[in-house]
C-alpha cells in the first residue's frame, strides 16, 4: 500500500487498512505527529464499528507517543492534496454538533482534520466536571489536550499550547458510537460459557470492575468514572473489535428510535451518528439549486400577475 503524504508536514502518512460497514475495506491514512486523518471522499460515513474501534486504537498511539502539534501547524491554511497535488481549500463543515474547520480537495478527492476536530464533529467529547478535577488532582493523573496534545496544568480550563478547551471523552455517547451499547453484557466474551468475564475498566477509587458505558460514577465508592487520555480506553475498542464480528448487522448495530427519526430508513447506525459533512462542492450547488428554484418561483407569479392583469 502506497503512503501518502501529509497535507500538514509532507511526511509519509500511516495506511490504514479498515473495515467498512459493508464488508469493504477502506483506506484511511493518519499522520501521528500531526494528529491529522486523511480520508477520501464518503470513507469516513462508511466505517463500521470496527473501523473506527480501529481508528480511535491508532489515535490512542500517537497520545503514547507524546506528539504535541506545535501551534502553527493546528489548522494549516493550505497544503497539498495527497491524490492530485491541487491546493487543499479550508472547509467549514456543519453537524449537529456544531462547526468544525479541515481542508478539502477542491476535486473532491478527500479532506484532511486533526484527530481532536474529527472526534469533537461527532459529539463525542464533552467538558469535565469539576468532581471529575478534583479526583484527577488527587490522584495525580495526566490530562492532556484533545487538540493537540500538550499537558494541560492542574485545574486549566483551556489549552496553554493552543488554547483549545479542556474536554474528556463522553464514554457513553463513545460506546453508543462502537455499538457497545447494544452488546447484551459487556463484560462477556465471545469464549466459552464458563470463562470469567475480563475487567474492561477498574475503579481508580476503590479498584471495583466498572461498565464505562453505563456507569457515570462507581457504584461502591461512588468515584467518577472519566477517562483523561484517549489510551484510557483501550479495553473499550479493543470490546468493540471482538464484539463487531457479532452484532445485529454485521459491523453495524441497530440505532435508537430518536436516530431514525434524523436519517432516511436502512441507514447503519454509525453512518447516522457520525453523518458525512457535506463538501465545499456540495454546499455551493445546493445553494445554487435553492437559487435556482426561487427565482422560477418568483418568475411564476409574475407570469400569473400579468395574465390576470392583462387585457382580456
């Protein structure tokens, strides 16, 4: 497999082989000392839970690895797109979640967005709780930020090194996500009946075994469950690989009534979650079709305004 370069730094990015909701195989690539994901066009709205279970593992590395993205290179301006060459453009894409900025290939051949973006633009991060910095204090663990991966200082509210927020991952909205929570007991495994269940998440309070996907503090001590690093949360996608060859669907899992509300029917669950943001291409013609079909409105009544007007 070809490696290609970074719109970031121009270094050989990592391939990533991963599996698709339809049984395909899709080629993502991540370059770790940029945090930044390249994926070409409609890749990422077909990952399956194993895919992005496998995506958010190679993420987990790079926090390992300490890359700390330097200020100037968080959201290049430009860069170069890794399938044509052509100048990447900024793309301000929309989701339900909000507005987050990567680049495109003006050819639609993909776009580019740092891990912390790419995540956030799926809901899956949210603000930590002020019990949740008082038992990370206490405990003396690392937090680090989900931007660009810096030591954020005790009791920060934002970034030092890039003045990102401080945010953690919402565990239960993630194992939504990886098809978790449709899983019928968590703890089990696909081995034989007998065997004991492994600990996916023990208690830094009391060491007590934990479901981060349904538990938001533990039940004996009542100590908050959260998770400061990415690489906390290995034994949940590690779960979501072995449970994804098992779930209803195949990689994907059945979504909740209020998801299917949002999405046209037969769409997977992780294509409704983590909705495909619309290109720069895309938005400008259909901004140009909406334009369009005002003014032959408009036409249109000034047709009938003149007929019935008009001498008889």
């Amino acid at each position: 497999m070809i490696a290609l370069a970074c719109p970031g730094c121009a270094a050989p990015m990592r391939p990533l082989p991963l599996p698709a909701a339809d049984g395909r195989t899709l080629a993502l690539d991540h370059c770790a000392p940029c945090r930044l994901v390249w994926f070409d066009a409609f890749e990422l709205g077909a990952l399956g839970h194993a895919g992005w279970a496998a995506l958010l593992l190679t993420m987990a590395e790079a926090d390992d690895r300490g890359a700390i993205v330097p200020p100037s290179s968080l959201l290049p301006r430009t860069g170069r797109c890794p399938r044509c060459d052509a100048s990447l453009q900024p793309a301000h894409n929309r989701t339900r979640f909000g507005r987050f900025a990567g680049l495109a290939c003006p050819r639609g051949h993909g776009e580019a967005q740092r891990d912390g973006a790419l995540l956030a633009s799926r809901g899956l991060f949210r603000p930590l709780r002020p019990i949740e910095y008082a038992a990370l204090e206490r405990e003396d663990r690392a937090l680090t930020c989900q931007g660009c991966g810096a030591a954020l200082a005790r009791g920060a509210h934002a970034c030092s090194h890039c003045d990102a927020p401080v945010v953690v991952v919402d565990l239960p909205r993630l194992a939504a996500a990886l098809g978790l929570r449709d899983a019928p007991d968590l703890d089990r495994h696909a081995g034989p009946p007998d065997a004991t269940p492994p600990r996916l998440w023990s208690c830094h309070g009391c060491g007590a075994a934990l479901d981060p996907t349904r538990q938001a503090t533990c039940a004996q001590c009542r100590h908050p469950v959260v998770a400061p690093q990415l690489g906390d949360l290995r034994p949940l996608f590690a779960a979501a690989l072995a449970l994804a060859p098992v779930m209803p669907g195949g990689a994907l899992a059945h979504g909740t009534a209020a998801d299917a509300a949002e999405t046209a029917p037969g769409a997977g669950f992780a294509r409704r979650l983590w909705k495909r943001e619309s290109r720069p291409a895309l938005r400008s013609s259909s901004r140009a079709t909406r334009g369009l079909e005002v003014l032959m409105g408009l036409v249109g009544v000034l047709l009938a305004l003149a007929w019935l007007v008009g001498p008889r």
